[in-house]
C-alpha cells in the first residue's frame, strides 16, 4: 500500500448530519458547531480499497482501513477528494488499467449507493450533493507520471470524471520535479507548463503536495487558477522537503489557493519522520526486489511486508494530536486562515495522531481548534469552507 464560512443554515445540517456528541466525550457545543460546518477532506487512499483480490464495499462499516460511509457519517464528513494512486514504476499499460479500474470503482460506489454517495462534476455539485444528505466525492489523480506525456490523456481522464491531478508524487516525472526524488528539470519543462494550462482550461483542480518547490512556483507563474496542495504539513515546524516552507505559504496566499494539513505522523514531528524514513528506504528495498514475484506490482510486494513494517512502527513513540493543531497554527499565521484546511492522506498512511484514528474522530479537530481560540467562523473555514470555495471557483 502506499504510505509515506459556512452557507449552509444551521437547520439544515442539524438535518444532514446524522450523529450526536453522545458517547463521545465532546461537548455538545463543538460537535453542534462540527455539524453545521461543511466538513471537506483534501486527500484520501481509500479508492485502492475498492480494487484488487479482497475490494470492500464503502457502505459497509470495516475494522481496517479509515473511511467508509457509516464512519464517514459519524465523523460529519461531507465531502472527499478520492485519490487515483498508481506506482510509478508499474509499466504504462497496466498503470493506465489499475487507475481505470479505480475510476471505475468509485463510479460504482455511486450506481451502487445512489442515497449516499455521489461524483461531483463540478464544484456548484457538491453544496447540492451534500445537502441531499449524501457524500460529495471529487476524483483526483495522484501523480501526472499517469498521464506520460499526453494532454491527450488528461483530456481523456477528465471525460472520465477526474476534476483534479497532484502533478507529482514522490517521483520526479517526464516534466516536474517532485521534492524527494531526483531534480531533472528545475521545475517544470515547457510540456509542464502545457499541462497546467490545459488544466486550467478544463477546469481541473491542480494540486502542488509532493510537487518541489522550484515546480511550485513555476505552476504559480503559469497558472490563472487558485492551486491546492492537498496533503502537505509545514517545513518550519518539520524541515522535511515533503513539507511546505513559509515562502510557499505566501506565494499560495497570494494565489489565493489552500494548503491541507496532512494527518502522517511522520510530517508532523521530524523525530518521528527520522525512524520512518529509515524503515521506509529499507522496506521499500525489500518490496522493489520481490515486485517480480507479484508480476511487478510493487503494491502487492508491499502487503507481504507489511505487519513486519508496522510492528516496528508501532515501537516509535507517538505523535499527539496537538502536533496536528500546531502544523494548522502555523500554516494560519503565516498563509492566513482562509487559505488553511485539511488533507487526511487516509488510507494511504499507517500512522496517525493519537485519537484520530479513523475519520468518524474528525470532530477532536473542531474540539483542538476551539480550544486554541478559533472563532466559529474560523472553524468553519478550516474544516471545509475554504476548499469548497477553491472547487467552486476552479471546478467549472
């Protein structure tokens, strides 16, 4: 697996959103204050769940795993990026074959679930979706390596319902740097930049998370559009290069973009991230060299090592969930509170805060924030008005 202001009346979601603060343990006031806001995630995993030898159904509650609709209700979630995650070294067919399959999943959530979960197609769809009481989910690609270097290609996942594409992930591609692979290109080449302008001229979100610094300000130069990183943590509080500097925090502001806080422990807290990094080189080592055995699905190879990879992480001391409110902190101050929100990474990491172990806990973020001192209104814009209003905008 891969690892690494509110329109609505407070009536109206007292309506949509099916939960109580009985049971847990939040004042009735915050988890009152969570209902009415519109709760939007930037970045999930959980598309890779619906494919491949044991694919779950999102409607039903799991023991694994972080979302599905059940949880998704009690967490007040109400709108989700769902990421398409390939690994970049799978050959070009069968990558194109694994991101259909997913696409083609997410479509059938929907056929299958047509009371709780719907695709929206653009941004105006989702306030809709979400008022009729059911899941508004934005399909996204993580990673242009999926699109090789064909506008052709984008054009053709854009007709499949893919209204948003992180430009790297952590390989550096045909035409962006991404910040923890190789640098080639000094950010992005001419063909890049062609990319960004057809993806403003569709109307497709682009995301900047995994993307380096140098590729991100050269999307700024290029781009008409607000930009989105999606699930990034700040460089001030863990000076790793997967995080974003302060430099970046201004040059979004300006944009008028929205970074998303991600829930990984390891980009929270450097000390944590160390003993990761670590174990990750030399997992991933491990699963390079057995992908052969699993027809070169690197995926797979992953599951195998997996419970011996997590048993050692488990040994790691944990990250509070006063790291996570830090990294918002911080990415407030400096980008200001309408460029701020959340992007979980769920179901692409293995690590999370303590307490927020899934997404039916999301209303412990409104309980943190109003401890710190946000006003209502601020927490609104956090936990979701401010992505809406980036989709709105670009997502015609």
């Amino acid at each position: 697996m891969k690892r690494y202001c509110c329109l609505f009346t407070p009536l109206a979601f007292a309506l949509f959103q099916p939960f109580t603060a009985a049971g847990t343990g939040i004042p009735e006031e915050i988890m009152k204050l969570h209902r009415q806001a519109i709760v939007f995630d930037a970045h999930c995993d959980t598309a890779m769940r619906l494919i491949g030898d044991e694919p779950i159904d999102l409607a039903e509650r799991h023991s694994s795993g972080h979302i599905d609709f059940p949880r998704a209700r009690e967490g007040g979630l109400d709108a989700q990026v769902f990421a398409v995650w390939v690994p970049p070294q799978m050959p070009e067919a069968a990558a194109a074959d694994r991101a259909h399959a997913m696409i083609d999943a997410l479509w059938e959530q929907s056929r299958r679930h047509p009371d709780q979960f719907e695709i929206a197609l653009k941004g105006a769809d989702v306030k809709r979706i979400v008022k009729e009481g059911k899941l508004a989910a934005i399909i996204g690609i993580e990673g242009g390596h999926l699109i090789g270097e064909s506008l052709d290609t984008l054009r053709d996942y854009y007709a499949r319902g893919v209204r948003c594409m992180t430009l790297t992930w952590m390989n550096t591609n045909k035409w962006a740097d991404a910040s923890d692979d190789t640098t080639m290109w000094g950010g992005l080449t001419d063909f890049g930049r062609s990319v960004v302008r057809e993806m403003d001229r569709l109307g497709m979100i682009i995301d900047c998370s995994h993307v380096s610094e140098k590729t991100l300000f050269d999307v700024l130069e290029t781009t008409k559009s607000p930009v989105l990183v999606s699930h990034s943590c700040m460089r001030e509080l863990t000076d790793i290069r997967r995080n974003v500097s302060d430099d970046a925090l201004r040059a979004v502001r300006k944009n008028g973009g929205v970074v998303c806080v991600n829930f990984f422990a390891g980009f929270l807290d450097k000390d944590f991230n160390d003993k990761v990094t670590a174990f990750w080189a030399e997992y991933r080592k491990k699963a390079n060299e057995l992908a052969p055995q699993y027809g070169g699905d690197a995926e797979k190879a992953w599951h195998a090592l997996e419970p011996e990879f997590e048993k050692r992480m488990a040994e790691i001391a944990p990250v509070p969930l006063s790291r996570l409110i830090d990294h918002i902190d911080h990415a407030v101050q400096v980008a200001g509170v309408d460029h701020v929100g959340f992007g979980s990474d769920f179901d692409g990491i293995n690590v999370t805060p303590v307490g927020l172990d899934d997404v039916s806990k999301l209303p412990l973020i409104t309980e943190e924030l109003a401890k710190r001192g946000y006003s209502d209104r601020d927490i609104r814009k956090i936990l979701g008005a401010n992505l809406l209003r980036l989709v709105e905008k670009v997502v015609r």
